[in-house]
C-alpha cells in the first residue's frame, strides 16, 4: 500500500525544525549553566523536563517525515533518536543526583556554621569569663578617704595637709628624702579604681562567688602573713594562677588571669587596696604598703600559672 505522504520533504521545513531544536538545547544549557534568581531549582527543572518533552515531540515529527526521503537517512536519524532519549534520562539522573547533593551540602554547611557560631560563642564566653574586661561595672568604686589630719600607715601624719595656709604658702618644699611613701605613691584613689578589674568575679565586697571565684576577704590577709606572701601576691597579678586550691576551706578550680598589662603602679594599688578592705586591715599583723618597686623586681621573671601555684603550696598559712 503506497503511503499517502509524498517523498521528498521540503528543506525549508527541515531548516525551520533544526533552529528549533538549537533554540531549544540552548535555553536548557542556559537552565543549567546560568543562575536564573527569579526560578527556583523545581521551576528550572520544570523547565528542563517541559522543553526536552517539546524536543522529543519536534524530533518524532522529524523523523515521521524523513522516513519516506531515504532509509539511510532514517536509520542514522533513528539510532540519533534512540542516544537522545537516553541522553534525556541520564541527564534527569544527574539533575536529580545533584540537587540532591546541594541540598546535603546546603544541610551540611547550614550545621557546620551552626556549630561554628556556638563554639565562637562559647569561647567569647570562656575569653569574657577568664579575662574580664577592664570597666567599672557601673558600680560606685570611689574610695572613702579619711579626714586629711589621719592620711598616712599606721597613725603616721602627713603634716602638709595639716599646716595652715599661711603657714604653707611661702614654706619650703621638703626635701625628696623627706617624703613619706604615702605621699610618693598615694595608691588609694588608683587602687579603688584598679579594682574595677577584679569586681566581677571577686564581687565589690571581696567575697567572691562561691565555688567559682575564690574571696578576698579574709583570704589575703592570710596569704599575706605568710613568709613569701608579699611576693606571691604579687605573682599571682603578673602571671596569673591555675589549679585547685582551699580558700577558707572551700575548694576553688577557676583560672585566674594574668594582668601583667597593668602597671606597676595598678598592681600595688589594687593589692593594697584589697589588703585593707572589707575588714582585713584588721586581720594584718604588720602591714606595709606595697610599692610599685616591688613590683616591678619580680616583672620579667617569666612564671607561669602552675609555678606561681607551687609558690602558694609553700606557704604556711596560720
């Protein structure tokens, strides 16, 4: 039975079915090479599966009409058909396969800043915990100094607050080797503002947060009695301290930080400070002053945390 279809196709239709078909495996090229904000990844493939289900149909009329042109032509034509629509299957495997990938990257990556963000976190926390930051807290630190006829270590006067104005005005200045060392280092006022550092963790009123951070009250004074306790004190401000230890016995494991950025100056004032707050003037069997000379004779001497602990188990503490 002779097919009603005439031989012979005209190229016109055949050029017009080819650009087609390019237009078409160009826009799936740009689906998937380009990122196209306004698509979701369903919609690009969507689109993909839309336009090779277009193709597919472009190229069965394709072929229904070149089957009566030539068989060579049909067969090469067939077996192309054949690779396209495997071709078609592999790359919806390799679309799917990646999009999944994607999103076990994206739930990957999602979990890993996740847990990125936590740890930074929890070490800003661990870095405001062990090294607070220098600031007053808000809290009303300023000293309360006694009247200016008592300034001075144990009863000890400082005359020129005491000399009328006359008497002062015109007066000689003393001599260098004359000068009490309340009046060459008035650590008072410095100290009470120094220990704006500690207040976090040792309190404003020097007794600590139990089992955390050990308190001063009452606790230095016995370190200070000690034999070697002057310099241990002041180790433990420049290199800090790290270890279980029985304060008042009560066992303390926190770290202690070194300040070793405050001066010399800071760190006298705030130990004296501290050795004559909260009731532990009372406690000192001989109290000298600290002086920042003292300090700065054991800066450098490049302790750690664990050696200025061996320097505490030393002391014999009453």
């Amino acid at each position: 039975m002779k097919p009603s279809h005439e031989a012979g196709g005209s190229v016109h239709s055949y050029i017009v079915v080819a650009l087609v078909l390019a237009v078409i495996t160009y826009m799936e090229f740009a689906l998937v090479e380009y990122d196209f904000n306004f698509l979701s990844p369903q919609a690009v493939i969507f689109w993909l599966v839309l336009l090779s289900v277009i193709k597919f149909a472009l190229v069965v009329l394709f072929f229904m009409h070149l089957r009566y042109d030539s068989r060579i032509l049909s067969g090469l034509f067939g077996s192309g058909l054949v690779i396209g629509v495997g071709m078609v299957l592999a790359l919806s495997l390799i679309f799917a396969a990646f999009q999944g990938l994607s999103l076990a990257q994206e739930s990957a990556g999602g979990e890993a800043e996740a847990a990125a963000e936590e740890l930074i976190a929890e070490r800003s926390l661990l870095e405001r915990f062990l090294y607070p930051a220098p600031k007053d807290f808000g809290l009303d630190v300023s000293p309360t100094l006694p009247p200016p006829e008592i300034v001075g270590i144990k009863g000890e006067l400082n005359l020129a607050l005491t000399l009328p104005a006359e008497e002062a005005v015109g007066s000689e200045a003393a001599p260098p080797s004359e000068i009490s060392a309340v009046a060459a280092f008035d650590w008072q006022e410095l100290g009470a503002s120094t220990y704006g550092n500690c207040a976090a963790c040792h309190q404003p009123t020097g007794q600590g947060i139990p089992a955390a951070f050990p308190p001063l009250a009452q606790n230095l004074p016995l370190l200070y009695n000690a034999e070697g306790g002057r310099a241990y004190l002041i180790s433990v401000l420049l290199y800090g301290l790290q270890g279980q230890i029985d304060v008042l016995g009560q066992s303390y494991s926190s770290v202690m930080p070194a300040w070793q950025q405050l001066s010399d100056e800071q760190i006298a004032a705030v130990l004296n400070h501290s050795l004559t707050s909260w009731g532990n003037d009372d406690l000192l069997a001989d109290f000298n002053a600290i002086e920042p000379a003292e300090v700065a004779a054991l800066r450098g001497q490049d302790l750690g945390p664990q050696q200025v602990l061996e320097l505490r188990q030393q002391l014999v503490l009453e």
